[in-house]
C-alpha cells in the first residue's frame, strides 16, 4: 500500500518528465503509478497521454481504455481516447466517443471544440457548417473564449457570412480586457 505522498511525488515527477517531453522518464513514473494505484484511472491517463505525445497510439490506446473501465464518464479520459481515434484515422470511433461526452456533460467547451476540430479541416459544405455549429455551441459555454471566436470569423469569412463577422468582430471588441490600440484601430477599419 503506497503512501499518498509516494503517490503524489511519482504522479508530479511524471507529469514534470512529461511536460520537458522526457517520454521514456514519464513512461516509468506513470507505470510505477499505476502499479501502485491501480484502482485509480489516473496512472492509466498519464501513461496513455504519455504514450499519445510518443506516438505510440496503440498502447495509449490500451491505457486510455483501462483508464476508462475505472471511470466510465471521466471527460479528460474521454477526450484524450477521442484523440487517440482522430490521431489513427476513426473519426467515426472519435465522433461517438466525443458525442457520449457531450450527453455526460452538456457545458463542457473542451468536449464541444473537440467535436468542432473533427470537422476543421473538410472541405464539404455540411462538414464546414457543422464546424461552424460547433464552435457557436463553444461560444455558448465559454462566450470570452477569444481564440474559438476568432475561428468562427474566419469560417464565417470563408463561408461568405458577413453578417456573423461583423457580429463576433463587435464581441471581440467586449471581451475584457479589450483588445490594444493598434487592434481596437484594425478593428475599425473594418
């Protein structure tokens, strides 16, 4: 039986190797968590994500899933499995995986951008609105969140929506605290 502090040290050692990408540091602390916590899905996260930033997305796979059995309706579980789908092409697999978050958890703006870049990058116009839905329903959880606002002007812009640009333009402009001169001068050129 570990004691919380050996418990806490190997977790932060980990994420610490994790953070200046010493995969191979990070892999033996999170494995060492694991095997002394392994009830918790939290060893089986940090070694998935491990694995996930190594490219080694079958055995983040693997971890992630163990992780998941231990807490079925975990979101950063969830999010980082749905990211181990779109990494290996089963957008399908991600689409699901993220829609049952959105179920499990209606207001969370990193499910709901997560579902917004499975659609980022296709050209269809049912997948462009769809991204553009998306990042709408972001903006309702989170409306301060300035990077997803600035995406949907330029998905707007590409879909020929004046009206929304000119709209999220005039949001950026409320959100504290503001933006600095030379933008605010940008912006009023507009």
């Amino acid at each position: 039986q570990a004691s919380v502090e050996e418990l806490y040290t190997t977790r932060m050692l980990g994420l610490s190797f994790l953070q200046r990408n010493q995969l191979a540091e990070a892999e033996s602390a999170f494995a060492k968590l694991a095997r002394l916590a392994p009830d918790d899905p939290l060893g089986f996260t940090n070694l998935g994500l491990t694995y996930m930033q190594a490219g080694r997305y079958a055995d983040a796979e693997k971890q992630l899933l163990r992780a998941r059995e231990l807490d079925p309706r975990g979101t950063e579980i969830g999010l980082a499995l749905a990211r181990v789908y779109a990494l290996t092409n089963r957008a399908a697999q991600a689409r699901a995986t993220l829609e049952q978050l959105r179920r499990d958890s209606s207001a969370n703006a990193h499910v709901l951008y997560a579902l917004a870049e499975l659609d980022s990058h296709s050209t269809d116009p049912a997948s462009a609105q769809r991204y553009r839905d998306r990042l709408r329903d972001v903006l309702g959880v989170a409306p301060a969140n300035l990077a997803v606002r600035l995406e949907l002007v330029d998905a707007s812009a590409r879909a020929g929506e004046a009206d929304s640009v000119v709209h999220h333009l005039e949001e950026v402009r409320r959100i504290p605290p503001g933006p600095p001169r030379q933008g605010v001068a940008a912006l009023d050129g507009l």
